[in-house]
C-alpha cells in the first residue's frame, strides 16, 4: 500500500513538474493599444483576443490591452507602432489618410454604405485586402476589420434639414472627406482627439459631433448634448493593424494561432457591434438627457443629397478606381439620388 502510494506520488509530482516545464517561463508580451473604453464594441473585441491568443498560444503569448488611451492618444498611436513601442492597435479606417493612404477614406464617404450587408461586401472582399496590402510600405500589417456601427449626429439643436448644420462647430477625427462633408452642409469641423471630445462638447468649445451611439453613450456625450438625429449617414470601423517587422519575426505557429484568435474576435466584433449600439441608444433614451429623432425618409434624403457631392470631389484624393470599386461591390449609384 505505501509503496503504491508512493508511486503515485511520484507520478503526481512528475507530472506537475512537465506542466511547470511546458509553461513559458517568460511568454511573449503584445501591447495592444486603443482609445475608446473597455465596454464599447473595439473594447470588447480587444479583451476577447486577448483572452482567446492566451488560450490558442496555451500561454506563450501575453496580449496587454491598453484602453481609453491610457498609452497612446489619437495622434501619438500611430507612430508608436512603426517604431515597435506597441505591436498593436485598431485605429478608426479616418487614421490612415494622414499617413498617406488615402485610400481607406473611402470610408468616410457620407452614405456609401446603406447598411452592413454592403459595407461586408467591401471589408470581406477583394477591396479590403488590397487596401491592406497598401500599408504593407509603411511598415503596417492589416489584421482584420472591425465594426463600431454607423454614425449619428449629436448637437444641441435639433438637426433635421441640411440647413440646421450652418454655422455649427462639428468636431470630426481628422480626415479630409470629413472636412467635405461637414462643410456640404454649411457647418465648421474641427479636428479634435477622442478623448478630448467630452470636455470640449461641455464647454462650447464645439456644438455637436458625430458618433456610434456606443461611443457617444460610453463617453458620456449624451449629457452634454441635446439633441441627437439618427441619420446613420457614415460608417465608423476599424483596422487593426501590427508592426510588419514584428508581425514577420513571429514563429510560425505561433502567428498561425494568433491569425485564427482574430479571425475568432473578429466574428465576435462584428457580432456584438449592432447590439452594442443598440443597446446604447436605450440607454441613452432612458437617460431622458439627450432628444432622439429619427429623421423621415424625405429628411434623411435631403442630407444625402447635401453630403454625397462629396464624393466627386474626393475623387482626386481618394481615387475614382478605389470609390468605383465600391460602389460596383454594394450597388450604391449616385446618379439616381
């Protein structure tokens, strides 16, 4: 009896000590870096990878998210990931004019998607792989694309005809569709960092935005808001991106394990976007804080109008081949406005 007991506890002991040889003593560490908060769509999906990477990695592979901006803001993030500070981000599709290709503003264009069967169409498709395969120069592996949702406009006057935006402080990320499109309708953008946003709203400095309700609700911009008009007139998603050059050094096992942990949180992101929103938009109503109105369809098509002049007048910046190509995958023909 004593001599099986002690057999079994050497077999116990042996056993324990491969496990504690296996486990990576020093596991390689990502820091995934982005700027909204933990409870939003990108914020969920973040910690979801994080979590499913551990687990397909059988932890060699540690993710660190960092949220809200506690490590890089808007206009820092970038750079930090070409210099290798941080291996990963998923900036808004907006960051990637001011780096110089301009492509990916094809994004910004005011009602290109009517809704996310199309916009699926391109991030899913041919174009969002050769858009991807642009950054590949500046030193920038494309992931995956995720939703946030499509955009509202929040001010503190009621929006309802292009009319009603004259005059009126927008702040927008920068980009210069956005630009385009704030001044087709007579109002001033203002480029201004997302975290900076609230305060700003709070304090005059602008009089309105344009946001998911996910983003708008997280950050508390509905309490500083009065109105909000559910135009849904531009997509707001996000490419998350990694450093090329440690993208490739990787084992190849273990970048195969990571591809399938964001093939995983991708399908999760783009699952839990619109209920997320929705969601928000509840509680943003329950709020009784900020007046919600859904425009009618001969409202929402007086805006459209207004804005999608905008897209000629990309055309030299963006490219007629790019904005072509989306409009033949979705269908959408501006002619027939």
């Amino acid at each position: 009896m004593r001599l099986r007991m002690l057999l079994a506890g050497l077999v116990s002991a042996g056993l324990a000590f491969a496990a504690a040889a296996q486990a990576p003593a020093n596991p390689l560490v990502i820091k995934f870096s982005h700027v909204v908060a933990n409870d939003t769509p990108k914020g969920k999906a973040s910690d979801f990878f994080a979590k499913r990477a551990a687990e397909l990695t059988k932890g060699r592979v540690k993710v660190e998210v960092y949220a809200n901006s506690t490590l890089y803001k808007d206009k820092e993030e970038m750079e930090a990931l070409q210099i290798g500070a941080v291996q990963m981000l998923a900036p808004s599709l907006a960051k990637f004019g001011p780096l110089g290709v301009r492509e990916f503003e094809v994004f910004d264009l005011p009602f290109i998607f009517d809704n996310a069967e199309e916009l699926h169409k391109v991030t899913g498709g041919p174009v969002g792989k050769q858009l991807f395969a642009k950054l590949e120069t500046k030193g920038i592996t494309g992931l995956a694309y995720w939703d946030n949702g499509f955009k509202s406009f929040s001010a503190n006057k009621p929006l309802k005809t292009p009319d009603d935006f004259k005059g009126l402080k927008m702040r927008i990320q920068s980009s210069k569709v956005l630009e385009s499109q704030m001044r087709a309708v007579g109002a001033l953008p203002q480029v201004m960092a997302f975290s900076e946003v609230y305060q700003a709203l709070q304090t005059g400095v602008v009089d309105g935005t344009e946001n998911p309700h996910s983003n708008l609700y997280t950050q508390k911009m509905h309490e500083v808001q009065k109105h909000m008009t559910l135009t849904e007139h531009g997509y707001l998603g996000y490419a998350v991106i990694t450093n090329k050059k440690f993208w490739d050094g990787l084992p190849a096992d273990v970048r195969g394990q990571l591809e399938q942990a964001m093939k995983d949180a991708t399908a999760y992101a783009n699952k839990i976007a619109k209920e997320e929103n929705d969601g928000a938009l509840a509680q943003v109503k329950a709020s009784g804080k900020t007046a919600i109105y859904t425009p009618t369809a001969a409202e929402r098509l007086a805006i459209k109008k207004a804005m999608v002049k905008v897209h000629k007048e990309m055309e030299s910046r963006i490219g007629k081949e790019t904005i072509d190509t989306v409009y033949k995958a979705t269908g959408f023909d501006p002619t027939k406005l």
